[in-house]
C-alpha cells in the first residue's frame, strides 16, 4: 500500500541520517590518525615513517591543533560519504533478497556492500580529495580548490575517482557485509544486546575483524588515491604518481619506491580505521536504537490517545 511504502521509504531515510551522522562522530576522535596516515603515505623516500615520529613532526611544524587539520571537511564527508556507504547497505540488500527466505547469502551481501561503496565514492569524491589535500597541507583552503576548478574545469572535484570508487568498494564490500554478518551470527548463538552496554559489546566484537579485513584489502588503493589527490605535490618531489591513470600511477610507484610502498602508513591506517569503524557502528546502533525508542514512544502514545477518544464516543 502507499502508506507501507511511505513508512519504507521514511526508515531507509533514517537509516541513512543515522549511518551518516555516527561516522561524523566518530572522526572527530579519529582525524589526529587521518592526517598521521596521509602524511606518512606522502613520505617519498624508499622505507617507512613512523607513527609516533609522523605525529610528533606535524606537533612540531602545526602545533597540537595541525592533527585535527580538515576536521570539519571530514566530518562533513563522513556524514554525507557514510548515508550512502553504510546507510543504503540494508535497503539494497532487502531489495536484492526477501528476507522471508530466510538470511541474505554472503554473494548478496558482498554485492550490496561494492554497489554502495561505489556510489558512496563517486557522490562524496570532491569532499574525500579536498579533505585529502588540507590534512597533508593544512595552509590548502578552499579557494584553492576554486582556482583549480576554474584552471581545470569541475572534473578536478573528481581527480583520483577511479581509484577512489575501488577502495571504496573492496573495503565497503568487506567491512560492512562481515560487520552485519557476525551481528547476525551472535544473535543466532543467543547473545540479546538488550541492554546499552551489551549493544557497545557486540559492536565491538563484530566491528574489529570487518574493520582490519578491509585496511587490510584497500591499502593500495588508499596509497595510490592519496598520491594522486596530492599530485601537486607529488609534481613538485618528484614522487610516484601521474596526472593520467590510477595504474602509471601504480607502475610509478613501484617501480621508484618498491612493492612495500603500496603499504605505506598501514600501521596508522588500522590505528585510525579500526577505532573509527567501531565508533561508527557504536554510534550507528546507539541512534538507531535512540530513534526505536521515541518512534515506539510515539506510537504508544497515539494509540493510547485513539482509545480514549474511542472510549469517549462510545459514552
């Protein structure tokens, strides 16, 4: 019916402002690790820069506050990027598969999660190269982004795409399908997260692997969109990257700083990614959960009222 639709309709629209804004909440406790990442990724000398080394060199040039450099881009992103990366998982998915039948088959789950990684990358991709750019260059300002756009045209607002929808898609089509999977599994063994502190512990137990499986999975892809989202730099040091295809950018960079470059900064990327992704979800399920409980609170309180006016009539 149409009303059945509207209600549809009105939860995946909920479903997607909370899978957006627990993500934006999370980086404000995640972004230090971001920029960390994004600058060890553009160290260009063959080997790897440290963690705490990286960190302790932009406390040294920026101060305590250049680790929170484009954190409102990224809280931004992340709540726009995120509506669709996660929010749109579960209405595809119970597109594809009628949950009469029983759980959706991993295949389907694995499909859903690429499809939304892809769209999520396509849609968020100036803010992902801008936020980018201001961690590695916290001077960088939005004018500059203006100024390329008026040298280049709008298609600079989706510089690095290509390699941006693959990432998205390896680590949306890994985290999110294993996250909501193991979610499902230990409810089947029993475990009721009836309670707030057992939906943080489940979230957790089933955000941690989903979220090291995917760094794991997209590290090149991060290695390479970075470089390119930064080719003016990179222009400038003579680094491994191009202004054509994400694969000369790839061929590049093997070939001057070695295989292990595809991996640089893994360490802060799982010190950054993994807490946030489990953040995310704890905030996900927090306002889900929030959001469940005041739309029971109203109807409750609707059909309380209907049956006074009901028992009222009847007088």
């Amino acid at each position: 019916s149409f009303h059945a639709r509207a209600m549809a309709s009105q939860s995946d629209l909920v479903q997607m402002l909370t899978c957006g804004a627990g993500p934006a909440l999370a980086a404000i406790f995640s972004n230090p690790l971001e920029v960390v990442k994004v600058r060890m990724q553009m160290h260009m000398k063959r080997g790897h820069a440290s963690v705490y080394g990286t960190a302790a060199q932009i406390v040294q040039e920026s101060g305590v506050h250049g680790l929170q450099a484009g954190l409102k881009m990224s809280m931004v992103r992340e709540l726009l990027k995120c509506s669709v990366r996660i929010g749109l998982y579960k209405p595809i998915l119970n597109r594809m598969h009628d949950q009469k039948l029983g759980k959706a088959p991993i295949w389907k789950s694995i499909v859903a999660g690429g499809t939304c990684g892809v769209l999520s990358a396509l849609w968020a991709n100036p803010l992902d190269l801008m936020k980018t750019r201001r961690q590695n260059d916290p001077l960088y300002s939005t004018q500059a982004m203006l100024q390329s756009v008026r040298s280049n045209g709008v298609i600079a607002l989706w510089s690095g795409v290509k390699v941006s929808m693959c990432r998205s898609l390896v680590a949306t089509a890994t985290s999110v399908p294993i996250k909501y999977q193991l979610q499902d599994m230990t409810a089947e063994a029993g475990f009721k997260a009836d309670t707030t502190s057992k939906l943080i512990l489940q979230s957790l137990i089933c955000s941690f692997p989903a979220a090291t499986t995917a760094v794991l999975c997209m590290q090149p892809f991060d290695v390479i969109r970075t470089r390119l989202y930064n080719e003016r730099d990179c222009a400038q040091t003579g680094a491994a990257t191009t202004r054509t295809t994400p694969q000369e950018a790839a061929r590049a960079l093997l070939r001057q700083e070695g295989i292990l470059a595809f991996w640089k900064g893994t360490s802060a990327h799982i010190m950054r990614f993994v807490p946030h992704s489990v953040l995310s979800f704890v905030f996900i399920d927090l306002l889900q959960r929030g959001v469940d409980y005041f739309s029971h609170k109203r109807d409750n309180a609707h059909a309380t009222s209907r049956g006074t006016s009901t028992i009222d009539a009847k007088a």
